[in-house]
C-alpha cells in the first residue's frame, strides 16, 4: 500500500492501548478509521479524542467472539461506509499466571478471542479486501502487554 490518504482502515480492539495507537498512526496519515472494542465507554473517549484531532472515525461494539454479531458488524459497515481497505485484527487478551494456576475457561476464553475472533473477522471482511485494488490484513491479537485479572 503506497498510501493511506482515503482508505478506511478497521481496528479491533482499537479503544485503547496497541489499537489505538495504530488506529492513531493510520488516521494521521490520512485514513477514515473504524474502531471496534467491547468497551463502549472507551470507544467513545477514543472517538471524542480522534474527532478533536480532526480525524475521520466511526465506531461499532463488538464482542469478536460472537459470530453472528460479525456478520451484523459486516453489513453495518457496508451500510455506513462501503468497503474497507485494511483489516487490523487487533482485539486480544491474556490472563497471566503460571498454566495451571490459570482457570480452564480463562484459557479458552483467550483462545476465543485471540484466534477465533481474528478467524471469524476475517472471514468476514475478506471479500472487501479482495475486491478493493490495494486490501490488506495486519494480524496480531495484543497478546502480550495485556493483563487481565
């Protein structure tokens, strides 16, 4: 991708931290910006914050991992904008502790989120890519950082 300038990039898990910044770095050059998180309450700072900043920027709530709700995310955005250019899947978590000091379910709840939701949101909005002359796919869950108790 040349350029940024005019391309509409979705992040999830773009409320705060590592999305965010990105999110940042790719408004700054240019691009309308799509943020995505389960937080509405931050979604809406980080909207509020990007619009002061003269950005371009929509936002939706979504839990990546539930599946129909993608599907409803996907034709919202068809909806509210067209199709996008770049795909940030984002949206991650960890819980820390030693493997089996970690419940089960916190495990699996990662496992969710940080693979399944990256898979599901791409499934979904591949076809954009792939039809725009210039989509791309930035995969990388925050899994590292993050710090859930």
């Amino acid at each position: 991708m040349k350029t940024l300038a005019g391309k509409r990039v979705l992040v999830t898990g773009g409320a705060s931290g590592i999305g965010k910044a990105m999110a940042e770095h790719f408004a700054t050059a240019g691009a309308e910006i799509l943020l995505v998180d389960l937080n509405e309450a931050a979604l809406r700072e980080t909207a509020a914050a990007f619009e002061r900043a003269g950005h371009r920027v929509r936002t939706y709530t979504l839990d990546v991992t539930d599946m129909s709700r993608i599907t409803g995310l996907k034709e919202q955005v068809a909806r509210d904008v067209g199709r996008i250019d770049v795909l940030v899947n984002n949206a991650g978590l960890v819980f820390g502790g030693g493997f089996l000091d970690v419940p089960l379910e916190k495990h699996l709840t990662t496992y969710r989120v940080n693979t399944l939701g990256l898979v599901a949101m791409t499934h979904a909005f591949l076809p954009d890519l792939i039809a725009g002359s210039d989509g791309h796919v930035v995969n990388g869950p925050a899994m590292t950082g993050l710090h859930e108790e």
